[in-house]
C-alpha cells in the first residue's frame, strides 16, 4: 500500500482524487495504491519517491490514463478520464500528456528519426498545428547525426535522449517519466536529467518523475513519497 499527500496547486492539469488501485490474481490482492490525492499544476516539477514496488509506476500510469483506478477518480483539465473508454483516454493521452519510461521504449523497427515522426504524427492526428520536426528535435538532443540509426546501435545515454526527443516532439503540457535514468550511468543519468529539466523551464510544461534515488528526487521543488507508513511530502 502506498499514499502520497495531497497539494492543491490552482488551475490543476492533472488530478487524482481518493486513488485506489488493487491487482488481483487469483486468490492474492494487492493494494497497489490507497487513498492517493494529488493534484499536478502547469509548469510544475514533482518527483515520486519510492522504492520499488511502493507504487510509483502504478500511479504515473493512472495520472497518465494508461489504467483506470479501482477507486477514485483522475481527470485531465478537469475532464474525468477513469470514466471513458480506452480509446478515449488514448485520445486524451495524445492531446497532451507524453512518457519517457525507464528503457526508451523506441520501436527497435524503426530509426530514431522514425522514431520521433511516428510519435509525432500521433499527436497532431487530433489537433491543430505543426509538431517540431525530427531533425530539428535531433539536433536539440545532440543526436543530429543519428537520425538513421536504428535502437539497437545506440547506447543507452543515447536511446533516452531519442526517447525524449520523441516526447517533445507530441508537445506535452504534461511529461511523466518513470525512472528514465535508472539504466544509465550516474554521469549519462545526470546530463539526461538535465536535459529535461532545461527543456521543462524552456517549454513550460509540468513534468512528473518517478524515482528510487533521494539525489534524482532532491532536484524538484516538490517530493511527494510513496510508503506503505503514512504520507509525506516536503
């Protein structure tokens, strides 16, 4: 079981409210997360502390729509989402809300420059105006000579900076990153924090990151932790 506090920032983007998650696999229950209020504001900067298995993951996938809570409710610019459809919070998702997760997750099928176009395209199916092109989000992580690479001949400092390109390239208002550094070296890990947190104060969007690491949770201006003991956040 895993809680986190509530903070109440005005003009929320994201809010979950009494979030229940229990698994169930046959005879076994697990309460995933209970209680969770939480409210995410434009432009702000939170990190999930936790150790594994605290809940972290479970609760960006709910901020994000990917699962529905078995209690509460969640909403995106106080839209609810654990009412609708998957299809629905997929559109949703697309709208706004973009992942960089712990391994890139690249299509290993597809260059980086594909990469980034497809997640691109994806994006600006439902709206209005151009996504930054993948030469240009290239360039913006250093990899501009790397656009015909495939996953594979990358290294893994390079396939999370490709993997954070492909998310500014579906202009978040909301980028949720799940341990992103957690595969790489502490020097990688730092530069590619970095990268995003330029890119967050430059663009303006909110920015939530899970972590097991107190340095990595130190760097934003809001720590909420998630413990089976009781909430915490400073």
């Amino acid at each position: 079981m895993s809680v986190a506090t509530t903070v109440r920032p005005t003009a929320a983007l994201a809010a979950c409210r009494a979030v229940g998650v229990t698994y169930v696999s046959g005879e076994t229950r697990v309460e995933a997360l209970q209680g969770i209020d939480l409210e995410v504001a434009p432009n702000d900067h939170i990190a999930l502390l936790g150790r594994s298995g605290s809940g972290k993951t479970t609760l960006l996938h709910v901020l994000g729509g990917l699962i529905v809570p078995t209690s509460g409710t969640i909403t995106w610019k106080g839209e609810p989402l654990s009412t609708l459809d998957a299809a629905a919070r997929g559109r949703a998702r697309a709208r706004g809300i973009a992942y960089v997760f712990q391994g890139s997750n690249l299509l290993p099928h597809l260059s980086a420059w594909e990469n980034i176009a497809f997640a691109a395209r994806v994006a600006t199916a439902d709206s209005d105006g151009p996504s930054p092109s993948p030469d240009a989000l290239l360039h913006l992580v250093g990899l501009a000579r790397k656009g015909d690479a495939l996953p594979a001949e990358l290294s893994g400092g390079e396939s999370q900076r490709v993997a954070v390109a492909r998310a500014l390239a579906q202009r978040p208002e909301l980028l949720l990153c799940d341990e992103p550094t957690g595969q790489l070296d502490s020097d990688t890990g730092r530069r590619v924090l970095d990268m995003i947190e330029a890119f967050r104060r430059e663009r303006g969007f909110a920015l939530v990151i899970a972590t097991h690491d107190a340095d990595v949770a130190a760097r934003a201006p809001r720590v909420a932790q998630l413990t089976g003991d009781g909430p915490v956040e400073t």
